[in-house]
C-alpha cells in the first residue's frame, strides 16, 4: 500500500507549531470557562508533526478523495486542533473566537458536519479506530492512496471495541491504517495505569498483529517524526500503532505530568505565567530531562517538587496559585453538593454491605469517589469500559449484591453508534 511524500519542513516551524497549539488551547479555553488542557498539551508535538509534515490534506478543498483521513479517538482535545485546522485555512481564523459560544461550529469535541477538515465526529471515546478500519478499508477498495490515522488516548484502551478494531485491522491486513496512542498517563480518575492497567500496550499491539513502534519521548520532535514517518511511510502489509509515551500538561511547568489538569480552568494571573512558559518553549529543556530518564510505562509524571505540594487525593492549588484558576480536582470540590457519593456511604453505614460501587474512570467527576476511599472493597473502576462495567455489575447482581454505577449516563446509552456525544 501506498507511502507517500514527506515535506521538507524545519524543525522550527514544528516547534512553533507545538506552541501555537499549547498557546491557543489557553486562549480558548479562557473563552469556554474550562477545557482539557493536559490532554491538549500532551499532542501537541504530533498533531503539529502530522499536519505541517506528514498528512496529504487540502484545506481548499477540504472534502478532496485522496486526502488522508485523521480521527481524535480522544475527540475531548479537539481544543487543540482547531487552531491548527484554522491556521492551514480550513476555516476563518475568527471561528476561533466564538469557540464553545452557542451557534458556534466549534464545540469541544470535533464533528464533522459542522468543520471543514474534520473527518468523523467524536466525543464517546473508543469508536474512532474502527471507523479508521472502515476508512483504511474504503480507500483500498478505491484504489485511493489515502492513508487513516486514529490519536487515541490510554485512557481509551480500555475500550473493548479498541481491540474489536485491532483484530479487524490486522485480519484485513491494513497497512494504510495508523493508530497513535498518547500515553500521557492521565485520565478522568488518575492515571490510567493505576485506574485500570491496559499495559503492556507494547506486547498486546504485536499480539494483536500490529507494526507496533515504541515512541519513548512524544515531545522529542525528531523521533516522534521518525516513529510517524515508519508508520505512514515504510507499509508492510500489517497496520501500524505509535505508542507515544508523552507528559500531560506538557509546556506548563505547574501542569506538566498532572493527570489534575486534564480538565480546568486558569485564572488571569496563572494564565499569564502559562503564556510566557509556552512562549519561552520551557518544555523542550523539560524534554531533554525525560528523554535522559524515560519514565517506565505506567509510573504517573510528576517532579518530586510538585508531588510535595499536591494533595493527590483533594486539591493541588497552593498558595502561589490565582485562587481563580482551577483544576478538575478542585472544581469537585466546588460540586460537593453531589450527594450521592454521601448517601451511598450512609446507607453502608447504616448496615447495607450489599451495595458495590462501579464507575468507568468517572469516579470523581460523578463524587463516588469518596465510597471508594471509605470502602475500597467494594468499589470498582472499570477504566473507559462502560460495556464491561455493566455486564460486571449484573454479574454481582447475581451474587446477591446490590451495584450501583456512578458515570455520565449518556456515555451508557451512546456508546459506539453515536459519532459524538454533544
Ligand atoms: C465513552 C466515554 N466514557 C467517558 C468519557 C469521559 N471522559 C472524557 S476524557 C476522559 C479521560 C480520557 O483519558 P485518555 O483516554 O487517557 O485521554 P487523554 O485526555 O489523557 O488524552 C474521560 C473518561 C468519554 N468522553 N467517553
Ligand atoms: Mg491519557
């Protein structure tokens, strides 16, 4: 199957790249009132790789047959590709202004009806690697030389359909299909790791007959393009998986290897301190650091000044924090009025040892997470696996146990079918 040509691009122009990405996922989320910084950060080195190098795309003709498809399994950072699609001229710079604003095309999750340069929609995690499939299926059929590429998050292998898709890509021997796998050892509930362990990636990507290419530094601009440049251009008749080890919160001194800021909200003088650090590009020296010390897969990225600041299991603003900002963790803190973690914890108090808590990496979004510290026993995180966790929790039903599942109902009752969930 086809490679095809790489452009001659400096490094420079990757660099500044990466930074506008950091930079405007800032400034729109300061629109929106909170985004998924982490998530955003951490790709930014590939997404600028991708476009500015790598991917065949036309932004005047966004719909263009041959072009190379690209679909965000972790559609949540879409934050941080619009301002690339827009700076390539898909769209007016100006939509980026009204990100998130009602009647804008530029929601926080990207769809594909409504932004030029969006292939597929996504927002329920896990469904976009078998749309690849599909795509890479497509375009063989069509004689088309596009190629299918698919960033998904390690929180998102926890998805059964993730390997659903792994056994269809290699029994169709697609070697037009890429999957990129960000592991920046973050999700919802901590690190995926520890929320429930999809490692080791390396050898269930082989097993599963996959080209699987280990990328030790996601944030190393010469070896992150070599690893993408082997899985796009050097086909040999298997698909081929990136395992980008990356940083969450990348380029941020105070968010970098925080699962925290997954998801928060900085405050006017924080966000200014997050502006001149993306700008003076602080995250390359940060990179030297990692590249000299890889982590080992799984261990949670976190400077050991940092750690002592952090309570992991309430809040990490500190004293020299704008009071305004807020990170996902403390904005539970502000949704304490969220009973049911409370109630539930009553209830075992008053006698009820039936009840089992399941949650699919929303244990903190949805307060559960308190029964699980009182009662770790009975307390189960699924990771992002809403189908398992239900078919567990009718299986300790019929154990005589009463399960109750704390999650984001409709990441129950979309999942897979929907191309989005907004
Ligand atoms: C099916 C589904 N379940 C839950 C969520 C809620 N959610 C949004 S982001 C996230 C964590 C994602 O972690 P990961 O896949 O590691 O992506 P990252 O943001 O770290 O790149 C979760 C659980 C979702 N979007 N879709
Ligand atoms: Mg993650």
């Amino acid at each position: 199957m086809p490679s095809r040509t790489v452009r001659n691009v400096d490094r420079s122009l990757i660099r500044d790249k990466a930074k506008l990405i950091r930079r405007e996922t800032v400034r729109l989320t300061d629109i929106c009132g909170s985004g998924h910084y982490g998530s955003s950060f951490s790709m930014a080195e590939i997404v600028a790789l991708l476009y500015y190098q790598l991917l065949h795309v036309r932004a005047d003709e966004p719909r263009w047959a041959d072009r190379d498809r690209f679909t965000m399994g972790k559609g949540h950072a879409a934050i941080g590709l619009f301002p690339v699609l827009a700076d390539l001229g898909f769209f007016p710079a100006e939509w980026l202004d009204t990100y998130s604003r009602m009647g804008s095309f530029l929601g926080d999750h990207p769809e594909m009806k409504k932004v030029p340069g969006i292939d597929f929609s996504s927002g329920s995690i896990g469904h976009n690697l078998s749309v690849s499939v599909g795509m890479a299926l497509g375009a063989r059929l069509k004689g088309s030389p596009a190629r299918a590429v698919c960033l998904m998050g390690d929180g998102e292998m926890n998805e059964g359909q993730i390997w659903e898709a792994a056994q269809a890509g290699a029994h169709y021997g697609l070697d037009n299909l890429v999957g990129i796998v960000d592991i920046n050892g973050a999700g919802s509930d901590g690190d995926p790791q520890q929320t429930l362990r999809s490692e080791p990636l390396k050898e269930k990507w082989e097993a599963f007959g996959w080209n699987t290419i280990v990328l030790k530094d996601g944030h190393d601009i010469d070896a992150t393009f070599d690893a993408l440049n082997r899985a796009l251009n050097a086909p040999d008749g298997r698909p081929a998986c990136v395992l980008a080890y990356t940083v969450a919160g990348k380029g941020v001194s105070f968010m970098e290897g925080t699962w925290q800021w997954h998801l928060g909200f900085l405050g006017p003088k924080d966000i200014e301190r997050a502006y001149a650090e993306i700008d003076a590009g602080e995250h390359m020296s940060q990179s030297e650091k990692y590249r000299a010390n890889p982590p080992a897969p799984g261990m949670a990225y976190m400077s050991a000044e940092l750690k002592k600041t952090i309570d992991l299991a309430e809040s990490t603003v500190t004293d020299d924090f704008d009071e305004r900002s807020w990170d996902m963790v403390v904005s539970l803190g502000l949704s304490r009025q969220l009973t049911t973690g409370r109630t539930l914890i009553e209830l075992a108090e008053a006698g009820h040892d039936d009840i089992v808590v399941c949650t699919a990496d929303l244990g903190r979004p949805t307060q559960v997470i308190g029964f699980g510290q009182t009662y770790p026993d009975r307390y189960f995180n699924f990771g992002i696996a809403e189908r398992n966790m239900i078919g567990a929790a009718a299986g300790l039903a019929t154990m005589g146990l009463t399960p109750v599942i704390s999650n984001y109902s409709f990441f129950l009752a979309l999942i897979s079918a929907t191309p989005t969930c907004r």
